[in-house]
C-alpha cells in the first residue's frame, strides 16, 4: 500500500520517508551520518531503522569495512584452495604455498565469526585480527611463505628425512593444524562473553571463570590452539627454520602472557582459580 502523500511533511527535517529526488536544499549533499537517528514519531508512516554510529564506514564496527574483508577473506580462500589442488594434482611441491594462505584466511574469518556468534558485543572490524597483531605476525608469517617458495622452486629435491615419511610428516601436520584450529574456536565459543582478543586488567561484573567444556582440561584453550595450529601449519609446508622459529617465538610469547594473565585471574577468582589451576593444564611444552 502506498502512502497518502498528503501525510507526509515535506518540510520536516527528519522525514518520515525517503524522497531523494525531492531532497530539501538546505540539507545539503547526503552521506551516511546524515540518517543516524531514529525516527520516534508514534504517526509515522514507515520507521527508519536505527543506525548505529559505529556502523559507519571507518567506524570500529563498520558494516562495510566488516563485509569487505569477509569477502576477501572468502575470496583468498576458495582461489588458494583451488590453486593448492590443482599443483598438488601436478606433483609441484609449490601447492604448500597457497595451502598456508587458504589456512590462515580460514583462521582470520573464524576468528570474526565465532566472536559474533558467540561475543557480539565485540564482533567488529578488529574481530578479524588482521592488524592487532602487530608487525612480528605478519613478518612471521611473511618469511614462512617465502621460506617455503624458495625452497620449492630452488631446492625441490631437498629431503631432510626419507621419502617415506614425507607423507605421514605432512598428515601429522595436518592433524596438529586441524587440531588446533577446532580448539581454538570451541574454545571461544564454550567462554562466549568471557572470552576477549585483548587481556583484561580489570574484572567487570558480568565475567566468570569457565570451568566447563574444554575449559574442564585446558585453561589455556585458544593459546594452546594457536600454538599447535602455528607449528601444524610450519610441518605441512615443509619449513625447518619456520618452524624453529614459530616454536620459539609462540612459545615465549604465550609464556610471558599466561603468566600476566594468571597473575591478574588470581587476583579476580582467588582461591577458586588456584584450585583450578592446580587440576588443568596448558598443553604447550614447558609452561606449566
């Protein structure tokens, strides 16, 4: 049904309807924060959505910036995926290569979807984890990549062990790589609003220590993910120094970090995090 014209009020600065041919001069050009308001009016004829200033283009929760990078992410993988089949169909040691790049456009696209499943107060543009990571991780994951080109186009007869293990090494890898991928997601859904990407010095009244699920076995469940996940991928390309390197660098990284932040748990939970402490563990080698 359309509406009576007669009902309208052109003149209004907050019209009830859209008439973008009929746009009042005095208003000016149009762009995406001109309609951030919500129309109240009990009368009105059709409701304007709310807008959420966050949602703007180059807000924290742009709906446009969270889209955009959802389908590059998505694009990266299924044209790696298919890359990667289609060298390794060709016996070209090469297709390690773009594998890496469809596992860790699957890993950033989980990250955001998990948290906006499962903590959608937080799903926003930094959810993907594409730069709060610092430059380290993209350096880390850069050389792992080229390590891995070099030697597949330069050294393709390279063999560190017998031909006969290269194919189990690689289901090994694959393995630690699944592994950790499901951990660390399940991990986050199990903690849903208790989980953030950032450690929290203060405790708000809404979090509470999950003991259930994974959490039952591991404490540490999205690091212990991480840290397996990192190295899977490093067995699968093949890659000896990044490998050693993700070993040393992960393994320092999560070490310093779990200790603040057990420092700062025991501080909110007391005794009740020190008894569950005492009865899980960690799962990364030498971090008790």
């Amino acid at each position: 049904m359309e509406p009576d014209s007669s009902d309208i009020d052109l003149q209004s600065d907050s019209p009830t309807i859209s008439w973008p041919l009929n746009r009042p001069s005095e208003r000016g050009s149009w762009n995406p924060s001109t309609d951030h308001h919500k129309t109240t009016a009990p009368d009105s004829i059709l409701k304007q959505p709310f807008l959420y200033a966050d949602n703007l283009p180059g807000q924290p929760k742009s709906l446009s910036g969270i889209s955009l990078r959802a389908y590059l992410l998505g694009n990266v993988t299924g044209i790696s995926t298919l890359f990667s089949l289609y060298l390794l169909n060709r016996g070209n040691g090469l297709w390690r290569a773009p594998f890496f790049l469809a596992s860790l456009s699957i890993f950033h696209n989980l990250e955001f979807w998990t948290t906006a499943a499962y903590n959608t107060r937080f799903a926003n543009v930094g959810a993907f984890l594409l730069s709060r990571n610092g430059s380290a991780y993209n350096a880390a994951h850069t050389g792992a990549l080229t390590e891995c080109i070099i030697t597949n186009l330069f050294f393709p007869n390279r063999a560190l062990l017998p031909p006969s293990l290269h194919n189990p090494l690689i289901g090994f890898g694959l393995v630690m790589l699944i592994i950790g991928q499901a951990t660390r997601s399940i991990a986050m859904a199990q903690a849903g609003t208790n989980f953030n990407h950032s450690i929290q010095m203060k405790k708000s009244k809404e979090h509470e220590l999950v003991t259930s699920g994974i959490y039952a076995y591991l404490r540490h469940p999205s690091y212990f993910g991480f840290f397996w996940w990192g190295l899977g991928t490093q067995v699968v390309m093949g890659n000896v120094v990044g490998f050693i390197a993700y070993a040393g660098v992960l393994w320092m990284f999560f070490n310093r970090r779990i200790q603040k932040e057990e420092q700062l748990l025991v501080n909110f939970f007391g005794d009740e995090y020190v008894k569950y402490r005492q009865r899980t563990r960690v799962g990364i080698p030498f971090i008790a």
